[in-house]
C-alpha cells in the first residue's frame, strides 16, 4: 500500500520496509541512494526517514533479502511501504564467485579485531533491555480440541487461510536496568496455562532455547549443544565464508558475507553477517539451521542479533530476536533451505518459541516507568499481543487444563497437590526386595497453600512379604523465608539398601529418597535384592545456600542398625542383632553458574556445562550394646565427587567422578559397595551388569561417562536419520582395595569377599531418542578376568527414558 503526496526536488523518502512472508517490520535494513555516501539503517520499528532528490535511485537490501530499488519520481509517494523477499538457497545452488584473496583478506582482518571489538561491546556497563517471549501450540483448527473450550474464539488465534488455531502457552514481559553490569528486575508481567511449569519453563528456555546469543564468543550453546560461530578463529576449517556485496551507510562501509557449513551434516549454522569497514566490528549476524542438522525436536529455528553504534560512538547490542519451531511428534518433510522458511513452515502440534530483547542506552527511560517501556520508540515490536494474558487466563479455568497442571507437576516435582496436602514422593511409592517383597509406600506433606515456610510429612510403607509396616515423619523450617537457611528434623524406621551411597543425594540434580533406580529397574528386576539393612534413624539437618550456588549440609544422625537374614554384625566371634551408630554427614557443593529452581524446599539443578564439585565427610562413633568395658569404635569417611558436561560441537558427554576414603572402626556398609540392579533399568550412576554386592572397599574411585553423539553417524544413514536418532556411549569404572587403615569391626559377608586385581570396567553402545525419549544400549564387561567369576552378567541390554535434546 502506498499512500502520500508528491516528492519535491529534495523532500523527505520515507516509510517502513516488511518481509514479504510473515508482514513483520525488518529492522536495520539498508537504504541508501546508489552511487552516493548517503543512506541510513531502518530503526527497530523498520521505519526510515532519508532526504532524496527526484531522478535518485534508491536500494533497500537487508542481510537475507533480495534487494529492491527504487527510482524517485514525481509521482513516488513521500510515504512508502517496502517489501523484500528472503532469498533462499539450497546448498546445490550456490553460485557465489567471490574474489576469494579480498574476502580471505577481510576474513583476517575480522578475527585480528575480534578481541578489541568484543571488549568493545562488553565495555558497556549501564544499560536496559526488554524482553517479549511468546510460546504457541498450533493446532488443527477442526480437531477435537475445540470441544474442550465453550468459546474457542476468546482463547485462540488463527492462521490466515484458517486451517490452524494458535494456542497461547506462555507469555511474558521483563525490563531490567543495569548498573555496572549488575541487573536489576523493574518490571515483571508473565502467565503460563500451567502455573506448576512457570518456572521450568522459562529455566528451559533460558538455558536451553532462547539463550543470550553472543556470536564473538568462540562456542554458541544452544539446546545444550555448542556451535561453532562464523567468525570463530578457525571458522575457515567449518565454514564455506563468501564476501557477496558491500554498501554505505551512514558514511561508512559496510561488507557483507554468507556462509554455509563445509560438511552439511554438521551440527552448525547457515546465514550472513555485516561488519563496518573501518574497524571490522560486528553489525548484525543472521544464523539459521537447516534441516540435515537433524537437531531433535527442532523443526524451525532462526535467530538475528544486531549491534549499533551508541551515542558514545561505541558498538553494542541493538536487540537480538529468536525464533524456534519445535514439534514432539513425527516430523514432517522439510525443504533443505538456507533460511528461516522452516521456522514459518508450522502444522498441528508444532511449538513456537519466539523472544525478542531490546537494549537500549538511552537516560530517557529512566524517567519512564517500566512497565511502559514497550509503548517507547525504542522498544516497540508487533511480536506480542498483549490480549495473550487474557486467553491464558480463561485457559486456566478449563477442567482439562488443571489436569494436565496437577498432571505434570507430578512429573516435575513427584508431588501431587490436594488442597493442604502434597502426596508424594511418587518416585518412592513402589519398590521391591527380598525382604519386604512389593513394598508399597504412601508418602505425604503439607502443601505450601498450608504453610509457606514450614511444612510436615511423613510416610507408611508396608511389605506384602514380610507383613511389616513401616514410617517415617519430619519438619522442615525455613526461618528467614527464604532458602538461604533451611532447618530439617527426621525420623525414619525403614529398610535400606547396605549399597545406598549416602553421599549420591549431594550429587543427584533431582533425587528420590532411595536412589536405587527407576520404574523400569523395579518392574522388570529378576532377582530381588536381598542385602538389606533394618535402620532406625533421627537426623537434624543445617542447610546453607549461598547465593552463588554454594551450599553446606551438616546433618548431625543418631540410629539403630538391625540385621536381617543377609546381612549379619558379627565381631570377634558375636553376632550382634543390631548396632549403635552416632556420627555427622558434612557436605560442601560448589556449583557456580548452575541453574536451579526453587520448588517448595527442593531445589531443581539443571545441566551445566561448570564442573559441580561436591566434598563431604560421614565422621562418627559406633556403640555394640553390652559390649565389654562400653567401648566406642570411631570413624571417618572423606568423599569427593565432580560432575558437568563437555561439549564436542553437537556431541555432549556427561561425566562424575567420584572417590573416598574410609579410615577406623567402620562397619561395612559404610564401605564404597559398587552394586548393579539385575533388571533392564539404567542407572547412570550404578553399574549395569555387576550383581547386588560384589566388592567392599576403603580407598575407592569410580567413573561414569555417557556420550551422546548428537546423530553424527545416523544422521548420514538414509531413512534412519529422518528417526533423529543419537549414538550412545557409556563408559563405568570402578577400582578399589581394603588397606590396614581400615579396621574390620564386622566381618565381611561372603559375597563383599571378591579381591579386586584390574579394575572393574563396563561398556554400553546404543541409541537414544527413539519415540523422542527411550534410550536402549547394549552393555558389555571390558576385560576378560571378571567374566570367569559369578559376579557380573557378560552382557545385556538396559533402558531409560531420557529427554533432551
């Protein structure tokens, strides 16, 4: 549409420039008059304003888009709306020619002020941004769903050819100001359809989808995986780079490039990028995945980051906009672009991931209250509709939706509210040994709709074979409301695996009290565990959480260990029924950078590429009732573990390390007791082949490695890669010894008897993703000296469901 009057001789060319597919203003376009030093950039609204004379020609090209021109004549409007057209290209189609020793030339230029340039950027310390993020679910607009909404209309949107509905998920509006790089939150307005996923959700997508993307950085880690940036170092070596056009604006030059990755099947990016020609600093960076990334879920993503000169002349972020396209059902057939046409491609059951943020340094704003930032020049974008809060909230109100909410904090937290009331955890209600059979547990706590900072639970467990009942109750406190300071006091009369690592709870990222598996290891156990200790304990428990993710446990224990059929407490010829044991568990986790939620006295970790270091000590005295002369039998366990993830491109591998040391009078279940579960469960942190009890050691190691290969081999098969498989690596080892610093105070079962040699070694190849969640791998002892002894299975295959991407 084009509307205004009549150019004069030298008057005012102005209007807006639009993409042709989606109607969305494009920012930082380029309009310039040809053969002349004059033009300028479009603002974030994608509107200009230039000063033209009749007979000039005007070209208006974007990194991305065919370039349109345009010839000023009397009859051209003051006011004009421009379309550009993105241009694709397939991978076959590249016919750029550049001049192959300028384009190296600036190349090296680009990396040789690449460190000057950044430190340029990150020099600005006072600033604010605003952030938009949507999240839609797109649905068949004459599906059955519409019957669970009595006015579809007031809680949905539709395509333009009608054939799709858009379901808000979850919106949100965030300002912040920042003072010496230190944020401060100004204004918070966000809704979710689930309120018990609010902050999972935005903990995904901080972490994993809609990151802060900084392309000087070597790495860029998205979806937990790092890509390698165009203007790496040894980008060259990853990259097909192509210097294709150069353009004035604003007085200076301006040359940009495309690219695409060497091998196309490797996890990296396509798209442009601009930089000035004066200091070869960074302009804008436009990167998007094509569809033989064969990255998991991802249907669609596309992500432009812009810089601009401030009004102190130094270059920072303009505003950075992200667009994901993510579907959990079968994927469709894509085209093979090199663009963001997939992002736009969208059937039933695709998710839309969109956040856009805004920097600014402008004092204005801080004369404007935050909540009205978006209605500023600066920050207004036609990627929200405000109207979203209002869907979301009628959506809540829908039976089904609550449903699903109760459904799936289950599944986060292993609670299940009712009023009051938290019934949970889940993960505890079933498990099953040889002394109790099926044992059936009902957990359950007040909710934090009772009390905010106190709560009380307890649990009833029976056996269906030993006819015992058992139960557990405790109190937790938060003094100063918050989790700064958290005070628990317990009592438990149970039965405990002799293999239970007390120390596994510190490591776990969400751990369930037994820490002995899943529902797959219970349901298809062959063998059930007998090794089984009886244990009556009352523990207090000091937890400190620094702010930066620094936290300490002291849990100071007394408690009465009791025998049963399989394990005996026998010293110097006695058989003990049960023995005495006081003593504190200390324990310092060192996780900066790692990121959590806080869900009613747990915290959720997330995966972190930062080594979480966990140091602890078990220190005590144990008591045999009517022992001569009321003898104390002292201990000591030193423990050290570190874990985190290492990324190679799109292949990640996760590791923990572990080791200790037991030093005293220490009964032997304190001793590091390596164990397997006999069923089809995987642990990752047991062994999958080994039986329930094995070796008993003092001074130990252990290693657990897991490699994901990100599809680097299936994504070449044909047929197999449209499955999006991933390989699957894992690696456990075990090795220990009993040295004299360690003094038997029982003697050892039989089956703790084994000497250990060589160490102990497991190897599992597989696949993951299958279904998008079930991970099945074969595993396989290494070595030939344990698989002469009834220890260990020689072989056999495990399963897991496992998310991620």
């Amino acid at each position: 549409m084009i509307c205004g009057t009549a150019l004069s001789q030298n008057k005012a060319f102005s209007g807006i420039v639009k993409d042709k597919t989606t109607d969305e203003p494009i920012p930082y376009a380029n309009v310039a008059i040809l053969g002349t030093t004059t033009g300028m950039a479009t603002d974030w609204s994608g509107t200009f304003s230039l000063n033209a004379s009749i007979g000039d020609t005007i070209i208006v090209s974007s990194i991305g888009y065919n370039p349109q021109i345009i010839i000023i004549t009397t009859q051209t409007p003051t006011s004009n709306t421009i379309i550009l057209q993105q241009n694709f290209f397939s991978l076959e189609e590249v016919s750029v020619k550049p001049d192959k020793d300028f384009s190296k030339e600036v190349l090296k230029r680009i990396q040789e002020h690449k460190k000057e340039n950044h430190k340029e950027v990150l020099s600005t310390k006072d600033y604010k941004d605003f952030a938009k993020t949507t999240i839609y679910i797109a649905t068949d607009s004459a599906s059955r769903s519409s019957q669970f909404f009595e006015n579809m209309d007031s809680v949905t949107t539709k395509s333009e050819d009608n054939n799709l509905i858009y379901t808000p998920i979850y919106v949100a509006q965030e300002a912040n100001t920042y003072t010496n790089d230190v944020p401060k939150l100004l204004y918070n307005n966000k809704d979710a359809i689930f309120p018990k996923l609010n902050e999972t959700i935005e903990s995904l997508m901080s972490e994993y989808l809609l990151v802060q993307l900084d392309f000087y950085n070597d790495q860029i880690y998205i979806f937990d995986k790092g890509f390698v940036s165009p203007l790496n170092n040894t980008a060259s070596l990853y990259y097909n780079i192509a210097f294709t056009d150069s353009i004035i604006i604003d007085n200076e030059v301006v040359y940009h490039f495309s690219f695409y990755p060497r091998n196309k099947y490797a996890p990296l990016f396509t798209g442009e990028f601009s930089v000035n020609k004066s200091n070869y600093a960074l302009r804008q960076m436009n990167v998007y995945f094509k569809a033989e990334s064969n990255i998991n879920f991802v249907t669609g993503f596309k992500t432009t980051v812009a810089y601009r000169k401030q009004e102190d002349g130094k270059m920072f972020f303009s505003y950075q906009d992200i667009k994901t396209n993510l579907s959990f059902t079968s994927d469709r057939k894509q085209k093979d672009v090199y663009a963001s046409d997939r992002v736009n491609e969208v059937s039933k059951g695709n998710w839309l991931l969109n956040k856009t943020t805004i920097f600014s340094t402008s004092k204005e704003l801080d004369n404007i209250s935050a909540s009205q930032w978006s209605q500023q020049q600066d920050f207004k974008s036609k990627n929200f509709d405000i109207k979203d809060y209002e869907r979301i909230a009628t959506i809540q109100q829908q039976p089904l939706v609550r449903t699903l909410d109760a459904v799936s904090g289950i599944l986060l937290t292993g609670y299940l509210n009712v009023g009051y009331i938290d019934i949970g955890s889940f993960f505890d209600m079933y498990r099953t040994n040889a002394v109790e059979g099926n044992r059936y547990t009902l957990p359950v706590r007040t909710s934090e709709k009772l009390f905010k900072y106190v709560t009380i639970g307890g649990f009833v467990g029976y056996g269906d074979k030993n006819n015992k009942i058992k139960y557990g109750g405790n109190v937790a406190w938060e003094p100063f409301k918050n989790d700064k300071y958290i005070i628990r006091l317990g009592y438990t009369d149970d039965y405990l695996l002799v293999s239970r690592d007390k120390f596994m709870s510190y490591i776990k990222n969400n751990t369930n009290a037994q820490g002995t598996g899943d529902f797959v290891t219970a349901l298809t156990t062959k063998d059930r565990n007998p090794y089984i200790k009886e244990e009556k304990t009352t523990k207090l428990t000091l937890e400190y959480n620094a702010d930066k993710n620094i936290a300490i446990r002291v849990a100071p224990y007394f408690s009465l260990n009791y025998a049963t059929p399989e394990i005996r407490f026998v010293h110097n010829g006695v058989d003990y029924e049960h023995y005495n044991s006081l003593g504190s568990v200390i324990n310092l986790r060192f996780a900066p950078g790692q990121h959590y939620d806080k869900l009613y006295f747990d915290r959720i970790y997330y995966f972190t590429n930062t080594p979480v270091l966990n140091l602890g000590t078990d220190i005590g005295s144990i008591f045999l009732p009517d022992y001569k002369n009321s003898k104390t039998f002292n201990f000591a366990h030193i423990r050290a573990s570190v874990q985190g993830d290492l990324h190679f491109g799109n292949i990640t591998m996760h590791y923990m390390l572990n080791g200790g040391y037991v030093m005293g009078d220490a009964p032997y279940d304190l001793l590091d007791l390596p164990a397997g579960s006999l069923s089809l469960g995987y642990n990752k942190y047991r062994y999958c082949l080994l039986h329930q009890a094995t070796f008993a050691h003092n001074l130990y190691s252990n290693t657990y490695l897991d490699l994901n290969g990100g599809g680097f081999i299936l994504s070449r098969i044909p047929v197999i890669k449209q499955l999006k498989w991933r390989e699957r690596v894992s690696f456990k080892c075990h090795y220990g010894t009993l040295t004299d610093t360690y003094s038997e105070l029982f003697d050892l079962p039989d089956v703790y008897q084994h000497k250990m040699t060589t160490p102990y070694m497991e190897l599992g190849v597989g696949v993951t993703n299958i279904f998008k969640f079930l991970h099945i791998e074969y595993f396989r002892q290494i070595g030939t000296y344990y698989k002469q002894e009834d220890i260990a299975d020689k072989g056999g295959i495990r399963i897991n469901a496992e998310l991620r991407f």
